[in-house]
C-alpha cells in the first residue's frame, strides 16, 4: 500500500524561471541560441530542460486562453526547485498533451500479463494487491481524471477501471457495518477530492475526499513505480484514504500533511472513532530525501483495538549523469513497525515488523532501467495479511481455511529483479520476476483456491472433501505495459 507516493493536486514548474527563459531563447538569432548541452547550469539534466519547454508550453496556452497565469498556478510552488521524478512512487512525464487553462486532463491505461509458475487451475493468484490472474491478459486499471486548478480552488478526480474495481474493495471489511453498500458506491474511483490552496509560507493545501496514501513508499499506480509487485511492507499497507488532509509547506524543501480519515484503507469507519496520521517529508536536495508516515486508529472491525503504525523511507540518488551510459542509480530503503492492542489482544499478539529495499539504475538517457530488491514482514496475528480469495473470501468474510487469530504465525520475504523499456516518458513496458516465500502456506497452488463447480456462495464454509491448494513458494512473471498521459 500502501503506497507515497509524491502527488502534486496543481503544475509544479517556477513561472519566474519559465518566462525569462522563453523570452531569452526567443530574443536570440538561431545561429546565437546556445547548446543547452554545454551551457553550465542549463544542461546538465535533460528531464529539466524538458521540464522548462512544457512550462513554456504552459504558458502559451495560458495566454491563448485569454487568463492570466496566477489563476491557473499558485504562486509558490514547493518541490519545484529540482526534478524528483527518479524516486520511487513519484515518476510521472514532464508534459501533459491534455492540458488547456486550469484543467490538465489525465489518461492511465496498465494492461498485464502474469505466470504462475505453479499454474494454479482456477488462475487465480493469492497474497497481492497488485497481480490477480494467471495465464490471462487482463487490465490492472484504466484510469480517466484530471486536475483543476482555479485562484486557489483546486479538484483531483481519476477512475479505477478494471480489476482494481474488484480487487481493492475487497480488500476493506468497513462496509459490512451498516448499510448503503460503500464498496458499491466508491468502486469505479480511486481518487476524487477538491480543496482550496492558501499562498501562505511556501503553500497549504486544505482537501477532503478519496486520496491516495504515501504509506509504504510505492505508488498505487504501477506506472510510478520501481516495480509492478512491490514488497510486502508497501503492499500490505493502506492505498488510500477517505477523509481530510492539510498539506502544509513551511519551506520549498518541506511538507507537514496531517490526516483525518474513516480509517485504515476504509471507505466507512471500523469502529467508534476515526483515525489519524501525519506524513512529514524533507528534501534537502535533489539527491535524497526522508518521508516519515505515522498511524493511529481503531482499525479492526467488531474490536475495540488501538493500531499503531509507524511507516519511514529513505531515498538517495547517488549517481545522475544524464549523457552517460549509465545515466542515474538511486536505492529506497523502507522501515515499518506497528501493533495492535486492547480487545482481546497485546502488542506481542498482534504486531508488524518489515523492511524493503530497492536499487534501480537507468541507462541511455533514461529509456532503460534495472531494478533489483525486496524485503521481510513479521506479523503474528496477521491483521495486515491479505485474506487469500480462498471460495470468495474477503477481507470482512475472512477463510476458515487461513485464520487470521491473535498470534498466529505469519512471517514472508521475497526478492524480485524488473527490467524496463521506456521509448517515451509516457510508455514503459516492463518485465518482471518475483519470488515469494511466507512460513506458512499461502499463495496459489496448481490445485487453485476455487472450489469444483465454483464458489459456492458462502466463503467461511468447509467445502465436503475439498480443500484449497496453498503453497508456501511462489515464482511468478510479469509482463506489462503501462501508459500514461
């Protein structure tokens, strides 16, 4: 999950630095222009050269549209100083094609094809929030949204189209409390909030709706990541949140976003209270950066239980030579740790222990990229496992065949190696091989999760002489093809 992404609800670009150096391009004859390749301090990175000509574009179009350029922007933008889109969670293309005015218009489109090498019968694949189905062709999300900014009042809204309409609420017990069908109600979105943008400091940002998490470090869009499956840390952890955020930017380098939210990746509220957090991310340079995620709330349905939940990432970027062969290396390292105690329970029951570590190297201006890791949980009584879809169990349904008890064991690993063709900022084809390891059984086998002749419409029955296939190993491909616009 959870996931961080680094989200931007507004353009981030410098409108001082774009205008001056649209002009001065402009003033110049064509033989006087310089080469930004050796002009010190102006070529040094291509993905800021091509950041300043869509700012330029930008601004064209603002003019075109007849409005002026403070309507459609803040007037301090934080972040905007340097080029980010190396980190994990946080890639996106330097220009938009659907941009015009205030609205800047977005497409996402992430089209799969994953091997089991178990081959399970039933092709279906357990212990992911990211990869569902074996041997088949299928698309992850189809993604239609966009951004609007306006003298301040500002929207987010994007579809979620495909299987994650399917998977990601069944993911989420709060609407077995109480009625009006939540999961119905919130299926086809993934984000959609609205808020307005204070210039005060370097910026504060006051929103409320569906909005993505950042806990866990990748992004719920596989297009913004290192990898297609992440490690267990990011993938067990919240992808999203209903409710209200407070971004608050003391310093360009500086953001401070309290939360107040139904819940732990929840449409509706397990309990009597909502829950909280805070993510606090720091950049002192355009080569590393720290973002810190903490968690409180009531966050087990039907116990009065209090979560506790610390999420922290490093990253560094230590090698950026845009013209070399190899032209960056960065590496991620993500560190969590949690429990639950009250009803029922103690913090040595119920507790969260995981790490993932990643290291990623681009090559020939970026078009190529090598990513290597993985990572560790520890976490008895498995309240953060995914309920493996075992007969059409869901997370409020739960499995007989996999309890989810105070203490019970669950402990897992895996290692994963992607590699990356990218012919255009826009476009990645990626390919990808995971192995997966848990001390207990777990993820599909041949024999499959379904029972014979399908689910049968109760997933906490024992099925007469029947029993899902569960293997504690699993080696999977991944073969996709993500655009975005």
């Amino acid at each position: 999950m959870s996931h961080t992404t680094l989200r931007r609800p507004f353009p981030t670009s410098c409108l001082a630095a774009a205008t001056a150096a649209a002009a001065f391009a402009v003033a110049l004859p064509a033989q006087q222009q310089p080469d930004p390749s050796e002009t010190p301090g102006f070529g040094q990175s291509r993905a800021r050269l091509e950041a300043l000509e869509a700012r330029v574009r930008e601004l064209e179009s603002k003019n075109q549209a007849g409005g002026n350029p403070g309507d459609y922007a803040p007037e301090k933008v934080p972040f905007a100083w340097g080029d980010f889109r190396w980190m994990p969670g946080n890639y996106a293309p330097a220009d938009s094609p659907l941009k015009s005015g205030a609205f800047t218009g977005e497409v996402r489109v992430d089209t799969t094809y994953h091997w089991s090498f178990a081959n399970p019968i039933d092709n279906t694949i357990s212990g992911s929030s990211e990869v569902f189905r074996h041997g088949e062709f299928q698309v992850t999300q189809l993604g239609l949204g966009g951004e609007i900014y306006y003298r301040g009042a500002h929207a987010r809204f994007m579809t979620q189209l495909g299987m994650y309409s399917q998977t990601t609420p069944r993911n989420d017990p709060s609407p077995s409390r109480g009625q009006w069908n939540l999961d119905d109600a919130y299926r086809y979105v993934s984000e959609a909030y609205a808020g307005y943008h204070f210039d005060v400091m370097h910026g504060i940002n006051v929103q409320a709706g569906i909005f993505m998490s950042y806990v866990g470090l990748w992004s719920y869009y596989n297009f913004d990541n290192w990898t297609y499956q992440p490690s267990y840390v990011s993938s067990n952890t919240p992808w999203f949140f209903d409710g209200v955020r407070v971004q608050i930017f003391p310093s360009e380098k500086l953001k401070i976003e309290p939360w107040l939210v139904n819940g732990w990746q929840s449409y509706g509220e397990y309990r009597d209270s909502p829950g909280g957090g805070v993510q606090i991310k720091w950049v002192p340079s355009e080569d590393f950066a720290i973002v810190a995620n903490q968690w409180v709330g009531k966050d087990t349905l039907g116990q009065d239980r209090l979560r506790l939940h610390t999420d922290d990432s490093v990253m560094w970027r230590w090698h950026n030579d845009p013209k070399g062969f190899c032209s960056k290396a960065a590496l991620s390292l993500t560190v969590d740790a949690g429990c639950e105690t009250g009803e029922g329970v103690d913090a040595e029951q119920q507790y969260f222990l995981g790490a993932m570590a990643y290291h990623r190297w681009w090559f020939a201006e970026d078009r190529f990229a090598l990513t290597i890791g993985g990572g560790a949980i520890e976490n008895p009584g498995r309240y953060l496992v995914l309920v493996p879809p075992i007969n059409g169990a869901t997370a409020a349904t739960g499995s007989p065949y996999f309890p989810a008890s105070p203490g019970d064991s669950f402990h897992a690993w895996d290692a994963q190696v992607a590699f990356d063709y990218m012919p255009t900022p826009n476009c990645t084809f990626r390919l990808e091989y995971n192995h997966r390891h848990a001390n207990v059984p777990y993820f599909a086998g041949s024999g499959g999760v379904t029972p014979p002749g399908g689910n049968n419409g109760d997933p906490q029955s024992l099925v007469s002489g029947w029993a899902p296939d569960l293997d504690d190993d699993e080696d999977r491909l991944t073969f996709a093809f993500m655009v975005r616009f």
